[in-house]
C-alpha cells in the first residue's frame, strides 16, 4: 500500500486561493442573519465510528482534527476488519432498495479504506463506491463491483441495460469471480480510476441492448468485450487484453492497448493521446488516517494511466477545507461558506435551493458524493461560476425544477475570454435532468462561457420518460452552449432537447465523442421546425466560427408520436477548412420519418426504416 506518510511521497499543496474583502465579508455576513461565519467554520458534531466493528457512519463542517468526518448517514465508510458478511449485507440490502428506484430520491455512497475485502457489490440506482487509498491498489475487492442487466419485456433478449443510468465506482481495484466483472450500464454510469485485474464485460447478456458509456484513467488487465454496447468512451486508459467489438461509436483517447484507428469497419476512432485533461478530484486517507481530497495535475498530450507508473502528480487538500454540506442546507448557508474560501463537498441527497451557488474563489472545488441532486425551486440557475481559475466541478447531478430556469449551470461571464490555460476549470460527471424524477423545465441545461475548459462526461437529458414528460411539459430548448475559445469535450451525450441539442459558438473547440438523441415526441413538422427547414440538427457550429475539430459523433432519431417527422440534418457546421469532423455517424433507430443526411449536405438519407450512415471525415 502506498500512503502520503513519508515527504517525499506527499503531493504538493494546493494553490492558495485570493480572499474576499472585509467590506465584502462584513455585507454577506449581515444578509446571513443568524448563520453566522463561526457557525460555518466550526464542526457541530462528529458522528461515532465503530472501527473495525462495522461501517462508520458519517453523518456536518469540516474533520477539524478528526479522523472521520461528518458525511451525513447515507454514506457508509468500511475499514478491513468489517466482517465481510455485515458488507454484503449492506450491499444486498441498497441493492433490493434501489435496483428499480430510478427515479427516487435516495443517494448512498460506499467507501473502502485501504486493505483487501471480499464482496460481491451489485450497484443500483444512485449508489457510488469508491476507494480511499491514493492509488486504486491499495483497495482490493475480491469477488466484484458490478451492474447487471434489468428485465425488459420490450427486448427479445429479455434483458438490457438501457436505463442503467447514474452509479459509478472509483478508484479500487477488482480481482473479479471467475476473472469477469461486469459494467452493464448506459449514460451516467462512469468507471474512472479502476483496476480490473480479469476481463470486463460491458453489456447485460443473452444480447441485451446497452447504451454506455465512459471509462477514464483505469487499466483493465484482460479483454474488454464491448458486445451490444451502441457506443463507448475510453479515455487515458489500459487494455491489457484488448477490445472486443464495436456497434456505432467506440472511441479511444489516449488508451494504450487500443484497437487501430478503422471507422467505419469496425467503427472504431483511436486518437493516441488526448490533448488536454484533468483527471476528477477524489478522496483518500493520508498516513495518520485523515481524510483529504487529492487534486489530479494538468497533463497535455496524455496516455495510459495517472498512477499505474507510480503516485499521480497532483496537489492535496485537508478535509478540513470544505464546508460539508447537508440536503437541509440552504444555498445562502453554502453560498457564506463559499464566499468564505471553503471547498464544497456535497453529500448524498437532493438540495432544494432558492437561489444559485455562487463561486467566485479561483481553485475552488465542488464534489459531490453520492451523487447528490442539485434542483432549482423558484426558475434560478444552480449554479454559477465565476470567470476565474481552476475550479472544479464534479460527481453532481442537476435536476431541473417545475419553474422555467433560463440557464441551470453556468461557467464564466458572458464575453468574459480571459485565458485560463495554464489552470482551466473543469467539469466531470455532472448530469443534468429535464424532467424524469419530477416535473422540470428549462431554456439550457449548461452554459460555458470560460475559455479553456475541460468537459469530462457530460449528460444533458430532457427526460423520455419518468415523471412531467412531455412536449409541452419539461420544455428545454438546448442541452449545451459552448461560448468560451479553446474548450475541449470529452464524452459529451446530449439528448432529446427541443431545438439545438449543442451549440457551439466559441473558437478552436474539440469534442472528442458525441452521443445524441434528437427528441422522441415533436407532435407535428410544424412544431420541429427551424427558419432554415425542418427539424434542428443535433450538434450545431455557429457560422461564425473558424476552427473546431471533432472526432467520433453519434446522432440517433426515434420519432414516436407516429407522425412523419424529419430532420434536414444531424450536424450543422460553416463550410470552411478550418472546420474539420471525423468518424460521423447518424442512426435512424424506429418510428417514422427520419434523418435526411448527416452533415450539411453529405450523408444517406435515413427514412423510416432501421439504418446507418457514415461518413470518414467532413469536409
């Protein structure tokens, strides 16, 4: 086990962040009324931890000299002496819970300090695992992490994993039965900083659909056997035994082991490294057992793994840091606490918030743990951040409210393009919802502004199913809008808004992978049209941009309300050089109507019939 006890082993601190001023601090701590700035910083209470008796039960503030910090009493903290019969108990038990709670609102979050466990962890719907050590080695689960198929009626397998959605594990490794572990999952299910130590199989069996997915900076010693998965995302990964398949859109950046570069047959686009990343900030225990958040360093160029060679550069900040927020929490609470200079750790649960989160601290962290729900309850944004350095957003879902929100999550100023390449803000795993769990609605899901940023998994989905669906219910216009210069996506999967599902106004942007669904239920022509012609193209460059790049995009139709509906196009870009796609594909999956061609003008036409169209590169 490597641990940060000895010096030299130790990450570097992370940059101080700029202070408010006292006029500043003096007005928010008026508008606070009774929360007061010592009632942020100082810790109410510490839960007991019965170590080596069972989990510790985190249940607010910061560690302040403790060894286990408030997390609230949905996140469940396992040591090696845990009896490894009462850790399958728990999970068999969030299992029965939330193997059909998809729509529910209960978050869970299980963590492993470091040591070796047997466990067959069967992941549900809203249920993280995660490791505390500093490399994914230093907690080993024998037996598995996994997501298996759910029964589905309307597949002739009988099985699939088309709505597997929002779980993940990070940061362990797996020594799986049998030498398989399966990740049977669609969008919102991400594996980031794993090791497999056997295969892994990403699809339910018996030929089930799947519709994933997302692998970064993990290394898998066997084979990967891709089988129905329509579309997949590794990045800066290992295949120790290579990949098995492709369906539509399997895409490769910066994977050693990868298979050659060959879309359309098989549909496989490999870049050999990813320009820029920043791996996702996660926690771990130091050598005297205190929680911290490791910060991953910027790389350029990058391939392979952050840590399979070794410690991962990165910076470190103590627990002690954070404000350790609760669902009760109020946003004026956190937002005092953000103002303040404190990092944000959000546990599990759902924040219902009257105003947006404010960040305005360069550096700052926000992450979530156990996926906790951020939802608007008077039509504001979330959040919005300010156009500063190095802020980090990640592990959060954004649950759109019933009153229309212009824009839910915003990063930067408008027209702000100040650079920030050498400490860019990043996003990574944060998945935002139009309806589904309630009735929600929305102009657009995600607005960049900020040059330099680093999307890193991203789903923007306008509900087909679930709670509040429908044409005039959860309205939302457009997923994303990118209007910041020199901001790189990768694994953006943008689905089913009303107009423009991505638009991209910003100059010399890069999306490496694109999954989109035009939407489902437009009731007339009529009503999907644009001044232009019919329908609205999924991804969309603006035709004032000179240069963007984009590599492995996949656009799909399923028109169901049994009308003809059509889209003129999938893609919409300038003509012009600087402007350049790679490996295009637009899918006409059922329903009526179809997909007239997939970029501007090039393309097959997909009309009412099951098909695919292809296309190498664009111009």
């Amino acid at each position: 086990m490597r641990t940060l006890h000895d010096k030299d082993d130790a990450p570097e601190q992370a940059p101080a962040r700029a202070g408010i001023t006292r006029r500043g601090l003096i007005g928010l701590a008026a508008s606070a009324a009774s929360v007061t700035a010592a009632g942020l910083v100082a810790a109410p209470g510490v839960a007991s931890a019965a170590t080596g008796r069972g989990p510790d039960r985190a249940g607010h503030g910061g560690g302040h000299g403790d060894h286990q910090p408030d997390f609230g009493p949905n996140v469940f903290v396992f040591d090696p002496s845990t009896p490894a019969d009462q850790i399958q108990a728990k999970f068999d038990a969030l299992f029965a819970q939330q193997a059909s709670n998809e729509m529910g609102t209960a978050r869970y979050a299980v963590l492993f300090k470091p040591g070796t466990y047997t466990v067959n962890a069967n992941l549900g719907y809203y249920t993280t695992v995660a490791g505390l050590g500093l490399s994914p080695d230093d907690v080993d689960i024998h037996g598995a992490v996994r997501v298996v198929g759910q029964p589905d009626p309307t597949s002739a397998a009988g099985i699939s994993a088309l709505i597997n959605f929002w779980r993940s594990a990070e940061n362990l490794s797996v020594t799986p039965d049998g030498g398989l572990d399966q990740w049977a999952v669609s969008q919102a299910a991400p594996l980031r900083r794993v090791h497999i130590r056997g295969i892994l199989l990403l699809e339910p069996g018996n030929g089930g659909f799947s519709s994933g997915g997302y692998i970064a900076d993990s290394k898998i010693d066997g084979l990967v056997i891709n089988g129905s998965q329509q579309q997949w995302l590794t990045r800066d990964s290992e295949f120790g035994g290579g990949w098995s398949n492709g369906v539509w859109n399997q895409v490769f950046s910066g994977v050693t082991g990868a298979p050659d570069q060959s879309f359309p047959n098989p549909t496989y686009t490999t870049l050999p490294e990813s320009p820029v990343t920043r791996e996702k900030p996660f926690l771990y225990l130091d050598g005297a057992g205190r929680y911290r958040v490791f910060l991953p360093a910027l790389r350029h160029d990058s391939s392979g793994t952050t840590w399979s060679a070794g410690t991962a550069k990165g910076s470190s900040l103590s627990i002690d840091d954070f404000y350790i927020a609760k669902p009760g929490d109020s946003a004026l609470r956190i937002n005092l606490a953000l103002a303040l200079g404190k990092h944000l750790l959000l546990t599990p649960g759902v924040y219902h918030l009257d105003a947006p989160l404010s960040v305005s601290h360069p550096n700052t962290v926000v992450l979530g743990l156990g996926m906790p729900s951020l939802t608007p309850d008077r039509g504001t944004a979330v959040l919005k951040v300010a156009d500063v350095d190095g802020v980090r957003i990640a592990g959060v879902l954004v649950d759109a409210g019933p009153r229309v929100s212009d824009t839910l999550v915003e990063i930067g100023t408008e027209h702000g393009h100040r650079g920030h390449a050498h400490n860019p803000t990043s996003l990574q795993d944060v998945f935002f919802r139009i309806g589904g769990p309630w009735l929600g609605r929305a102009g657009t899901s995600l607005v960049i502004n900020s040059d330099d940023t680093i999307i890193d998994n991203i789903w923007a989905w306008r509900a087909d199913h679930g709670n509040g669906v429908g044409w005039t219910q959860n309205t939302s216009q457009t997923g994303v809008v990118v209007n910041g210069d020199n901001v790189t996506a990768y694994g953006l999967f943008v689905e089913h808004h009303q107009k423009y599902q991505t638009i991209w106004n910003g100059e010399h942007g890069r999306t490496i992978f694109y999954q989109s669904e035009m939407p489902y239920d437009p009731p007339s022509q009529q009503a999907w049209r644009n001044a232009a012609g019919n329908g609205w193209a999924s991804y969309k460059v603006a035709g004032a941009v000179r240069t963007h790049e984009a590599w492995g995009l996949g656009v799909y139709c399923f028109f169901n309300q049994g009308v003809d509906i059509r889209a003129d196009r999938a893609i919409e870009v300038p003509e012009r050089s600087g402007v350049r796609f790679h490996s295009l594909i637009s899918v006409f999956l059922s329903g009526s109507g179809g997909i007239e061609r997939t970029i501007n003008d090039a393309g097959t036409a997909l009309i009412g019939a099951f098909g695919t169209s292809t296309l190498v590169s664009y111009p």
